[in-house]
C-alpha cells in the first residue's frame, strides 16, 4: 500500500487493529498462566497495546476534523 492509499482511509488499518486484538484474545484464552506466564503477560500486554492504538486510531479522524 502506498502513503497516499494509507491516507484516503483509516478503515483497513483499524479493521486490522481488531483482527489483531481478536485473534490475541483468543490465542490468551488458549494459554495457561500457570505454565507459560511470561508468554500470557507478553499476550496480555500487546493486547493492551493494540487497543489502544485502536483508539487513537479511531478517535483521530474527530480530532483532525475539529480543526
């Protein structure tokens, strides 16, 4: 994808954003924390991070627009 396609939308890259968060989710649900606890923080963690990206991602088309 080129810079100019990535700007005309925000949709793929949120759309993407929730495929990741639903796939990890499933995947953390999948993992013991008794037996692999670093790989079920490392889970919990991106998680975590991906919603948040997934947030800004969404609330910056609000944000660009108020200006």
């Amino acid at each position: 994808m080129t810079h100019t396609a990535a700007r005309q939308t925000q949709t793929p890259d949120a759309e993407q954003l929730a495929s990741d968060i639903h796939q990890l989710e499933a995947r953390l649900l999948k993992t013991d924390p008794k037996q692999e606890p670093t790989l079920y923080r490392s889970l919990y963690c991106t998680i975590s991070l991906r919603q948040m990206q997934l947030l800004a991602k969404v609330s910056q088309p609000a944000a660009s627009q108020a200006h």
